[in-house]
C-alpha cells in the first residue's frame, strides 16, 4: 500500500487481543495499564459482539502518570483488584502509554504481590507494535512462561486457538472427545464470553469456565501442542524449546484437507486412531459441498479477516468448487502468502492476496474483479452495499447480527454450518425461486 | 452521614466520599471530576473518546483522521450511534496507524501525508479534524504546525484537537477540548449568507439514533430558524456561523455549556438549558424559546399539535409502567434529564449514577430525588452488580457495557447511551421511550429465570 493514511482498517490493537486470551483463563482479571480509554474500547467491543459483559480493570494512568511513571497506579490497581476479587490472577496488559513513559511492568507487579496465591502475567503489548493478534500471541506465551512447570507426562494434547469463537472452540473438543484425545486449551473462552442466565439470576463474581491455571502449568507436560491459529503460536514454540514439546502449527482446520490435517495431526501426537464418527462427520461435510456445488461452482469471493481464517476459508471455497478472487488481511503473517499461492496452484485459481492493507484498498481491488458473496467481519457491510452482494459474515467481530460466536465454522461440523451460510446467502440475494423447487 | 460505604467498596474506601443517599436535611453532593481509583473496574472512557467520539465526531462532512496508533481510530469507527444523512463520517476510518518507527522518530510526516491523501482520496471531505492519541503527546508531534502547513496545502481548515487519552480524569476533558477548539478555530471564521431575527443553535444535542431530526422540525415549527445544531448531524459549514445566532439553547448542558458560554463571552448571545425529554420539558424547553422570540403563540400550538398526537402513547404505556422502579446511569445530564420524564409515566428512579458528572450534574439530580434516593459518582462494574442485588429496581437504564451484566441477574435493561429503537427525545421520542421500557419490563423472558427446571 503506497499510503500513509490507513482508511477502514479492520485491525485492531494489541491489548484487544490480550484480553481476549486473558478472558479465556478460570479466575483471571484483566488489567490495563494505561489511559482509561484502552480498558473501556476493548470491553465495548467484546460486550457488543459475545453480548456478555466484559469486565476489564484500568489502572487509569493521567498527566501525573506521563511526568512520573504509572508505577504508583498500577501497584494500587493490583492491590484493589485483589482485596475486592482475589481472583486467581490478574492479566496485564501494557499500552501505547505506559510503553512509551518506560514502567517496567514486570518489576512493578513483582513488587506489588504481598504472597503468592495471586499471579501475574505482565504481558508487553504497546497499542503501536502489531495488532490484536500480536497482543493476542503475547499474552498467550506470558501465561506459559509464568506457570509452566515441568512434572510427569498427562497424556494431553495443548490446543492454542487462536481469537476464534466459543462455537468453534466447542466443536473442535467434540472432535477431540470422539477422538477420546485429552486436552488443556490455551486459552479457553467458550464458556467465559457464552454464559448462561443461572436459575434466579445468580451470577458468580468471575465467569464460570476458562482454562485453571494448574491446566496452563500442566501444558509443559503434554504430548504435544497444535495451534490452529499461527499468529498465536509463540507459546508452542516456547513450550517445545523449553520443553521439548513437540510444536504443530498448522492450518485452521476449516473445509476437508484443512480439518484432515488437524485430525491427522492429532493422530500423530497421540497415537490416537481416526474413529468412525469422525469419518462420519467429514463424509456428511463432503455431502454438503455435493449437494451445493451447482449453486456454487464459480462463484466469485472475496474474503477479508485474520490471516489464519482467511488462508482456511480461501481452500475451502475452492474445494467447493468457488473462485475465490480476493484475499485481504491487514495483519502481515508468513504464512498467508504461501497458503493462496498452494491454493492457486493446485486448483487453478488466480486469488489475489492483500496483506497488511486496508479495507478501502480492498474495497477497490474488489471492484476491478467483480464478486458474488462477501466473507468477512461486520465491517464489510458497506462494501456489501456498494457491490450489491451478500455478506457472510465471520471473525470478530460481528456485531451487526446476533449468535455468531456460537457457532462453528470449524471442524467437518462448521465447515458444514459455513458452506450452508454461504449457499443460503447465493440463493437468498436475487436467485430465481423457479429454480429452487428443484 | 449520608455518604455510603457499600460492601464491594470496603477495601477502598477512597470510593465512600461518590456514593450518597440523599438527605434533604443534610444534603450531600458525591465527590466527583476526580481521578479513578486505579483498578476500580471503572466504566469511564478517556479523553479522546470525549472528543473524538462525542463531540466532535457527529460532524458529518469531515474526515475524522485519528493520529496514533490503530486502536483509537478502529474503535471509534461508526461505533457511537450519532446518525446523519450522509455516510461519511460513520462508514469512513482514518488513521495515521503509527508504528515503532514514529515513535521512536517521530509522526509528523506521516500525519502531514496522511491529511494530504485523504482530502486527494475524499474531496468531499470539507475539514479535516486530527486527533490526537496519547502516543502523540509523549512524543511531542507539533500537530498544530502540521496542520497549518496541511491547511495551507490543502485549501481546506484543517483543525488539530489535542484530546490524548491520559490528559484529565474522564472523556468530560475531551467534550471540553472539542468545545474550545472548535470555538477558537472555527465559529466566527465566516458569515452566514443571511440572517434573522429567530436564528438559533442548538448545542450539545448529537443526534444519537436521529433525536436532531426530532428536535429541530420542533423549533423550525414555532418559526425559528435553526443556525446549527451542535454537532449532530451537522455539516461542517454550519459550525463557523455560530456566532451570528440570537439564542443558543444547550441539551447537553455537561458536554456543551463550555462553547455556549465562550460565544456568550465574546459575542454576548446568550443561552438557556433545555431538556428535550419527556411530555413536561420538552414543552418547557418549546416555551422558553418560544418567549425570548416573542413566538409564544407559535409554541403553544406547537406543544398541542404534539400533545393531541403523543400524549395518548404515554397515557397508554403510564397504565402499564405505573409504580415501577428504576435505575438511570449515563455519561451525565441524561441521569438527571430522565428524573422528571420517569415520573410522567409513573416510574420512580431510586438511584442515578454518572460516569463524569460535575458538582453541577449532582445538584441537578438531588433536586428532582427523593429523600433515600441513592446517587453514586464514576461506579464500577462491583458497585453496580451490588445495588442491582440489593435494590432489584423494575428496569435499568445504563449503557452496552453494564447491559448484559444486568441482563445476567434477570433485570430488565435498556440502553441509554444508544438507545434500543431511538430516537428518544422531544414528544415522539418519549413514546419510543416508554415504549421500550414497557417491552423491557414486560417480556415474556424474564419469567423463566424464576422456573428452574426440576424432576416432575
């Protein structure tokens, strides 16, 4: 991109993602060392997309804070969160501020922690380095070098998600229980930002669900580790060098050969067989592109998101017989280039890739190659307007519709569910209903 | 001792000085405008979003270009519900996105650039409003040099806001900084083609989920001529005529007041609080303009036009509402704007709570509360969880972030910042209002929390 200004970035910042890792934790509060603002935008933001409330502590640094250093409000802010909560641990994240006035927040929570029946993670994610990914990656390898120790083999498989939603993190352990493969997810959100409304309204002070923090210790343990995002795989990687933990980062298991992947990769860390309703599963996945794929077949898509669930979706919409057209991700990842480029080889597609821009450039390269459906966040809506096509949408996040983080788009069951949505959406924008009679 | 301690708040008990239950005969105003207790759960956003997102935000012809890294511009892109009819300044997000480079070397030619590129990409911009985040003042970019230098490049006012999100206690120093910075560099800069003698603004009124367009057909009505509504939905052209009204009236009397008493300093024009909401004052609000214009008349049949169309919705719903309990907590005004409309529909409000009220705000709620009303200063997530518990009111009327909190502990909720199917103001608003707390109170939703599933 030949700009400075960056124009509808869909993209946000590191302490976004850190909270979000920080939420999927049993007992953890998550703090934010900086201006009041960078608490309150990443809570609004989860609150309008889970629908649940997110509550994230500031310690509210002001002018005083950019003269001497935030060290005083945020030692009061970890000993007020603990005598009011004491919650099991209280996630740090740093800011643009507090980055750039230098606190040493490591030191800082070392020294505020009176006894040890509290921990802290002091992740680093200044708001200018990255995006959300990154924060989210950041905090995720702070939670493993904090409490990871060394102890006997438990036989489980770590699975890092990545920022993925609490349906999708519940389909991938149902595949693992028919797999009959133990876990420890890192982190966990699927219950914390989906709970339920208990008889009589009683709400426990922290959410119910999350990942313990002697489940994160006992990752150093396990027979492997598989991120599915691997923009959030930094934590693997520490956990196999520390470890020798054996690191899978790989694809997001998203259509047949993606998801064939993640089962095999389970299969090979745990010696596990592939049982038969997991063969079930993918066979009524590859039933569902049979059934679409004269509806399909063609179809031009643009998809934009995080670079993992884009590269995913993009294989998948040409296993389903699509052309995908446009990729975008605003975050640069490694991987997101060679990922299209496989695809375009191996099913003669010409998808663009568009990495680390913006949704206007995108908006504009979609333009000069046409499309028939939208995959992409809520953001995406005005270009959807502009072109007159359908949005799909996914990632986070999706505040224009509601329950999207409840469902899947991943494993052979979300596959299903996403072609579903994107095969409704053809047939649901001026498709002739004569031909739907069948 | 009419200030309170409540029982989240016993480890910090700097917060009993914000918490009072009011006491006629002792009257107490909570300690407010101060900082947070560092790690609170505070709700209150920063200055920026006091700038950026409230006041000067609904201005619908600008590019709002955020200067800073990506979050500040991300997360108020189209977020606050401050509607127009153009598209502009909710469908577009500018950002410098400063990296580690323009920190270390400073932003300045990527902001000069960035203003450039986006008057090239959008001409229809007609200003471009630069804000800046907290990176920017700890680095020191002299945005207002830049600015000019853009201006002049560019042959369009480009006006710098110097909001970084640490400066002040909440976003009320970010309403403050728009106020004056749109006084001093843009009212008075033009003339106005015509005038008259009913030329008016109203400020501190930002058209969330189309109030203005409910408002000013009032006004337009009785015969006075709206100059500029301050800031929704308005055109920037709109703004640098300000200083040639008769009368200001001012909704928002916490984000606002300032630019209405500095064009009253410098121009003498002087102004007068309204409260749009709600059968009472919005009449109220109609026949103050309507006697400083000698437009009585015009108001009266104004108010009974409306009167004869609206007041049987709020008859309607008062019948099911009737003896119910609330809770108000907003930004400012609206906890105490809503005391009174609460009251015409049968509702008594037990507690208000603002996140950046002033002294003045709290004075204006202790007049309309009873004695044992509860008014708390800047609560936390704890604080409100806690007299949600306690006092189970009817409904709630907060903002997204406290919603589905409360929705948690089966009280009805209705969104005050946003509203749930706005707009809420003037006469046809208060039915939308009513309306929504009646859909709150009265769903068929609520009764399953109390029927837990048992073995028959």
């Amino acid at each position: 991109m030949a700009r400075s200004v960056v124009i509808n970035p869909p993209k946000m910042c590191q302490p976004m993602g850190a909270i979000l890792a920080y939420m999927g934790v049993h007992g953890c509060v998550p703090l934010v060392h900086g201006s009041q603002g960078c608490s309150t935008y990443p809570r609004y933001n989860i609150a309008r997309y889970f629908r649940e409330s997110a509550e994230v502590a500031a310690s509210s640094l002001g002018e005083d804070a950019a003269v001497y250093g935030g060290a005083k409000n945020l030692t009061e802010a970890i000993k007020n969160i603990k005598s009011r909560l004491n919650p099991a641990a209280i996630g740090i994240c740093t800011t643009c501020m507090s980055e750039t006035i230098g606190d040493d927040v490591k030191l800082i929570a070392k020294k505020a922690l009176t006894d040890d029946t509290m921990k802290i993670f002091p992740a680093s994610t200044p708001s200018y380095v990255g995006t959300h990914l990154t924060g989210y990656d950041n905090a995720l390898r702070m939670l493993v070098e904090t409490l990871d120790v060394k102890g006997k083999p438990n036989n489980k498989i770590n699975i890092i998600t990545g920022i993925i939603n609490p349906g999708d993190i519940r389909e991938i352990k149902n595949m693992l229980r028919l797999m009959n493969v133990q876990s420890i997810f890192l982190s966990d959100i699927s219950e914390t930002l989906d709970t339920p409304i208990l008889p009589g309204g009683h709400k426990p002070v922290l959410p119910d669900g999350g990942t313990s923090l002697s489940d994160i210790a006992d990752s150093a343990n396990s027979l492997g580790t598989i991120a599915i995002c691997r923009t959030a795989g930094s934590a693997a990687t520490y956990l196999k060098n520390k470890f020798n933990v054996p690191s899978v980062l790989d694809a997001a298991p998203i259509g047949v050969i993606n998801t064939d992947r993640f089962v095999q990769n389970i299969c090979k860390l745990s010696g596990a067989p592939i049982p038969e309703e997991i063969i079930r599963e993918r066979g009524r996945l590859i039933d569902s592109m049979v059934d679409v794929h004269h509806y399909m077949f063609g179809r031009k898509v643009v998809i934009f998101g995080d670079p993992d669930l884009v590269s995913a979706i993009v294989r998948f919409c040409a296993e389903a017989g699509m052309t995908p057209t446009v990729a975008m991700t605003a975050t640069k990842q490694k991987d997101f280039a060679p990922d299209i480029k496989a695809v375009n080889s191996e099913y003669r597609t010409d998808t663009q890739i568009l990495e680390g821009t913006d949704l206007y450039e995108f908006h504009e390269v979609v333009k000069t190659h046409g499309a028939e459906l939208i995959l992409g966040n809520s953001k995406g809506k005005d270009i959807a307007d502009d072109e007159d096509v359908p949005l799909v949408r996914f990632g986070f996040p999706v505040y224009d519709r509601v329950g999207v983080y409840r469902y899947p788009i991943m494993g052979y069951n979300g596959s299903i569910y996403l072609l579903d949505q994107m095969t409704n959406a053809i047939l649901g924008h001026k498709y002739d209903p004569n031909k739907l009679h069948q | 001792m009419t200030t309170i301690l409540p029982e989240c708040d016993i480890p910090i008990p700097q917060r009993k000085p914000h918490i009072v239950c009011h006491d006629p005969e002792n009257m107490v105003l909570p300690m407010c405008n101060v900082q947070t207790v560092p790690g609170d759960m505070t709700e209150r956003g920063c200055t920026f979003s006091g700038c950026r997102g409230v006041v000067g935000g609904p201005v619908k012809d600008v590019i709002h270009l955020v200067h800073g890294p990506i979050g500040c511009a991300y997360y108020t892109w189209g977020t606050r519900r401050n509607l127009s009819d153009t598209k502009l300044h909710r469908k577009y997000c500018f950002s410098t996105d400063l990296t580690e480079d323009s920190v270390v070397f400073g932003g300045a030619k990527k902001l000069y650039n960035s203003i450039l590129e986006s008057h090239e990409l959008f001409p229809e911009g007609k200003a471009v409003f630069v804000y800046s985040t907290c990176v920017v003042g700890l680095i020191g970019d002299d945005t207002e040099a830049i600015c000019k230098q853009a201006q002049e490049k560019t042959g369009i006012p480009v006006v710098p806001f110097h909001c970084e999100g640490f400066r002040g206690v909440s976003q009320s120093l970010g309403h403050h900084i728009a106020n004056r910075t749109i006084f001093e560099k843009v009212v008075g800069t033009k003339e106005p083609e015509v005038t008259t003698p009913y030329d008016m603004c109203i400020i501190g009124e930002f058209n969330i989920d189309g109030d203005a367009w409910i408002i000013r057909p009032l006004f337009e009505r009785m015969g006075v001529r709206v100059l500029t509504i301050f800031t929704g939905n308005s055109p920037y052209c709109d703004l640098p005529v300000m200083h040639r009204a008769k009368l200001n009236i001012v909704q928002c009397q916490r984000s606002s007041t300032y630019i209405a008493k500095m064009i009253q300093d410098k121009y003498s024009i002087p102004y007068i609080n309204v409260s749009l909401f709600g059968m009472k004052q919005t009449a109220e609000g109609l026949r103050d303009v309507g006697k400083f214009f000698h437009l009585e008349e015009n108001a009266e049949k104004v108010i009974a036009e409306e009167l004869a169309k609206y007041q049987p919705g709020i008859d309607h719903y008062r019948k099911r509402l009737e003896g119910k309990k609330c809770f108000i907590y907003q930004g400012g005004p609206r906890a105490w704007h809503w005391m009174r409309p609460m009251q015409e529909l049968g509702i008594e409000t037990i507690l208000t709570a603002t996140t950046f009220g002033h002294k003045d705000d709290y004075e204006k709620i202790m007049e309309k509360a009873k004695p044992g009303h509860i008014c708390i200063d800047n609560p936390n997530a704890l604080e409100i969880e806690e007299y949600l518990v306690k006092l189970k009111p009817d409904f709630f009327i907060g903002g997204l972030k406290e919603k589905y909190l409360t929705y948690k502990l089966g009280i009805p909720f209705i969104n005050g910042h946003s509203y749930e199917e706005g707009p809420y103001a003037g006469f046809e608003g208060f039915v939308n209002f009513a309306r929504d707390i009646d859909v709150a109170v009265n769903s068929p939703v609520w009764k399953f929390i109390n029927q837990p599933l048992k073995v028959k």
